[in-house]
C-alpha cells in the first residue's frame, strides 16, 4: 500500500462505512492486479466483478470473505458488505427470542406428587440407568438416518418415562435418572433445531438444564451456552456467538465442554475474518477435547461421529474466513473417516466440502460431491445444512452454462423444498 493510502487509511473508522466496490478497487489496484486476475483467483467473472466496483451490482459476503484473506484487508471488505445489505434493508433473519418456560416444572411435579402413593423402587428393582444411556446412544444413531421431526416424540415420551422413574426412586439412582433424561431433552434440543424448530430447541435445552441441575449437574448449564451459541453461529451472528462461546471457557465446566465451546469459538471468529483468534480458539480446543474422559461419566456431549473434530472445524472454520481451497483439501480428508452410516453427519460436512470446491471454481468436482449427498438430505432434512445448500445453489449459479450443475438443479430444488 503506498504512503498517501496509507495515511488515508489511519484516518478510517468502523463507524464510517465504506462502499464495497470502490474499496474492492482500491485493494486490487494498490496490489497491482486486473480484474481477470481477480477473477481468477476469486472464480468469479471478469464482467461480474466489474459491475460490482462500480455499485452496478451487489457485492456478495463469499467474495468479501476470499477478498478479504487474500488481500489481509483485517475485515474491511466484511464490514463493508454488511454495511450496504444493511443500507439496503437486507438484514440477516434475527435469532428468535429465547423461550425461558420449561416443561420440566410439571413432569417433576407430577412425578414428585406421585412418589408418597405409588411408593418408592428400591435400588435393585430399577432398570439399570446404563440401560437407558444405551437407549440413548441407539437413539443417536437413529438420528443420523431418520428425519428429524420423526425423532422427536420418541424422545419426549423417553423423557418422560426417565423423569417418571427417577420420581419414583431416591438417592444416587434418582440423581442419576435426572441427569440421563437430560441428556435424552439436549438432545430434543438439537433435533428441534435440525427440523427448524428453534423455540423449541432453545426450550427442550433449558429443560436439560433443569433436569441436570436436579440431578446435582451443574454443568449442562455451560454446554447450553455452546447450544445457543450454534444457534446463533447459524443466525450470522459472529459477535453472539464468540461471547457465548467464551463465556462457557470461563467456567468450571469438564475439558470436553469448554473444548466444544472452543471450537464454537473459533467458528465464530472465522465468520469475522478473524484468523489470529480462530487459530489460537482451534488450539485450545484441541488441546482439551484431547483430556480423557472418564468412562464412567454421563453419555458424551456433542457429536461423537467425527474421528477428528477439530480438524474437521478447522476445514469450516478455513472456508468462513475466505480460503476455499485449504478448506476443500481439510474437508476431504475428514469426511473420509466419518462412518458410513452417519449419513446426517457425512452430508453436512461433504456439502460444506462442496461449497468450498464451487468457490474455487472446481465445479465438476462440486457437483460430484454433492451428488448423493443431495439425495440422502431428502431421508434426513436438516435446516441447518438447508443454509449450506441454499449457498451451493448461489455458487452454482455462477456456472449455469455447466452441464453437471444443470443435472443437478432439479435434486437441488427438490432438497430445498423438502428442508422448507
């Protein structure tokens, strides 16, 4: 950058908002780029490009984004994007108001109320609590292959059958049971959000809360911070999303949580083209997703289908923060190792490895990935990966002339409206 830019720029506040395409300009000029090597390396048209620095078109938050890391511009093509879709009344959709009624009051209540005259188990005629973590985990892999909504009553009568036992017995076996239907409800709670229910899904987690905390657990409290902050990864809100993660690290809560609401965190920075925080938010969840645990603790928190977690967020976080083509190779290597029945798992991050093969213009390779992908969505909708697919057909847009991004249209549309 030459001198006068330079002092130009020291002068520049994040109040003042800049537009997109003249600073677009500026940076490539200063870099001493074309507009076809810009074009080049971002896998977007030389004409599209141009029309986007002179404010004829509208810029995009994928190009802000590859624009961005590639010319270390610490955000400033971000901020820029956000301030004209906000000038032109295109605000992301805002996260719903949390719901804080919980239906846990009742179903202890009434389970309580119950104990004086249905009497109590003693500890040999209970059903071992082991089996229900069992039930759990089988619950789980059910979720990989089921939709969703199909999910959720199953859940909600288990729940209650937990909850109704655990009112029925005394001491560790009662704590035990409470803290087990907790983990049926966090569940629920992510289940809700993958059918697009996020009341329900902000509700069923603070029911987990409760029934933990009944149970003497203090620290599902914490992994709800790292649930809502997913909640609001998803909604585009960055700065939400850090502070919830680092407000769960600030706890007392076991390594695996905070190394979850670490890498939350770092999810978060990546959507603000903060790489320095990514990394350093990365570091520190491999660091305590790699204690280990005791066997003997309560069902896993978080997903348990991944080999390597951290190296698969690492491959998404590389794609937020605008560099498409380590993210592709990272994402890759990763979902070779997801199981093949996982298929929820395998779809929701071989399409964010698609993504990030479109944005580099790699589209045959894109679509080949998405292929069966696109199918398996239609067995098991999610609304979260819809966010990625919705993303897939904007980059796909850009390739209309393709052969295999026309084949793949009506599988596209069909996956769109069966997630609506």
């Amino acid at each position: 950058m030459n001198s006068a830019n330079q002092e130009a720029m020291k002068g520049w506040s994040m109040d003042v908002p800049l537009r997109f395409g003249a600073e677009l300009r500026r940076l490539r000029e200063d870099a001493g780029m074309t507009l076809q090597q810009l074009a080049d390396i971002t896998s977007y048209s030389r004409g599209h490009l141009s029309k986007i620095e002179r404010g004829t078109n509208p810029p995009a938050r994928n190009l802000a984004q590859r624009c961005d890391a590639h010319f270390g511009a610490d955000g400033r093509l971000r901020r820029a994007y956000s301030a004209e879709v906000e000038s032109a009344g295109v605000k992301s959709k805002p996260a719903r108001r949390q719901v804080i009624a919980t239906g846990v009051g009742s179903l202890l209540a009434a389970g309580l109320a119950d104990e004086g005259t249905n009497g109590h188990f003693s500890e040999g005629e209970l059903p071992p609590r082991a089996l229900y973590q069992d039930q759990l985990h089988q619950m789980k892999q059910l979720g990989q292959n089921l939709a969703p909504v199909a999910m959720l009553p199953v859940l909600r009568s288990q729940v209650s059958n937990v909850i109704a036992l655990a009112a029925r017995s005394t001491g560790p076996s009662r704590d035990g049971l409470l803290v087990t239907a907790s983990r049926f409800a966090e569940y629920i709670g992510w289940m809700a959000q993958e059918s697009g229910d996020e009341p329900l899904a902000l509700n069923a987690t603070a029911e987990a809360v409760a029934l933990a905390r009944a149970g003497g657990d203090e620290h599902l409290a914490d992994y709800a911070l790292v649930r809502r902050a997913l909640v609001t990864y998803y909604n585009g809100d960055a700065p939400r999303t850090v502070a919830l993660a680092q407000q769960a690290q600030r706890s007392g809560a076991p390594p695996r949580v905070r190394g979850l609401a670490a890498q939350r965190e770092a999810q978060g920075h990546a959507l603000l083209g903060d790489e320095r925080g990514c990394g350093r938010a990365l570091d520190r969840a491999r660091d305590l997703l790699e204690v280990a645990e005791d066997p003997s603790s309560n069902p896993a928190l978080g997903t348990t289908q991944l080999v390597d977690p951290v190296s698969m967020v690492t491959g998404w976080c590389l794609y937020d923060l605008g560099r498409p083509r380590e993210a592709a190779e990272a994402l890759e290597r990763e979902c070779r190792r997801i199981a093949p029945h996982a298929l929820n798992t395998r779809t929701r991050y071989g399409l964010r490895q698609a993504l990030a093969l479109a944005a580099t213009g790699e589209i045959e390779s894109s679509c080949e990935t998405a292929r069966e992908l696109l199918a398996f969505m239609t067995i098991t909708p999610s609304a979260t990966v819809r966010r990625d697919v919705l993303r897939l057909d904007r980059e796909w847009s850009r390739f209309r002339g393709s052969s295999v991004v026309r084949g793949l249209r009506p599988a596209l549309a069909n996956v769109l409206n069966s997630c609506s």
